[in-house]
C-alpha cells in the first residue's frame, strides 16, 4: 500500500511539469508561412486550425499558441497560414492552406 501511495503522490508531483510542458515546433511545421495576409493566388485552403498557449518556456503565450498552430497545420498538409484571430487567453485561430512551392 504504501508503494500506490507513493506512486500516487509521484504523478500528482509530476504533473505540473507535464502539464505546462512548452509547445515545440515540429520540422514539417518550421516550414509553415505564418501570416496575416491572404495566401497567394492557386493555393487551396485545407481547413481551420487553432493555436493553444502551453509551458513555461522561453516563449511567450502567443509565440507558443503560433508554434502549437503550425503544428496543426503541417499535420494537415499546410504550408501556410492566414491568421485571423488571438483570444484574450492567448489562443490564436486560422484557415491553413496547401500552396504551390
């Protein structure tokens, strides 16, 4: 029993550090064009992606929620990203896009 306890005990400490782990940019993801503006002429827009805030790391909330949305839009095929909106939490949301290289 007092091996569960202290197993128990183990998780819940480590949790926080799990929990607030940064977002990392993945290499498919470093090659997304994040941008305000409208993708260029013949690309195909592939859907919405949403960027959420993590970690305590170097970076800060909303350069966290851009790399955590480009993550999303590279595992969708995008290479670029309109930005359309940052919430008050730090989130950002857009439509990404598969353009010509």
């Amino acid at each position: 029993m007092k091996k569960f306890a202290l197993l128990v005990c183990a998780v819940f400490l480590a949790f926080p550090f799990w929990a607030c782990a940064p977002n990392k940019a993945t290499s498919a993801s470093l090659e997304v064009k994040l941008m305000k503006s409208d993708p260029p002429d013949g690309c195909e827009e592939i859907g919405q992606v949403r960027g959420e805030p993590a970690g305590m790391g170097p970076a800060t909330p909303m350069e966290s929620a851009k790399i955590d949305m480009r993550n999303e839009a590279a595992e969708m095929g995008a290479n670029y990203v309109r930005m359309e909106a940052v919430m008050q939490n730090g989130a950002v949301e857009g439509t990404a896009y598969k353009c010509p290289e």
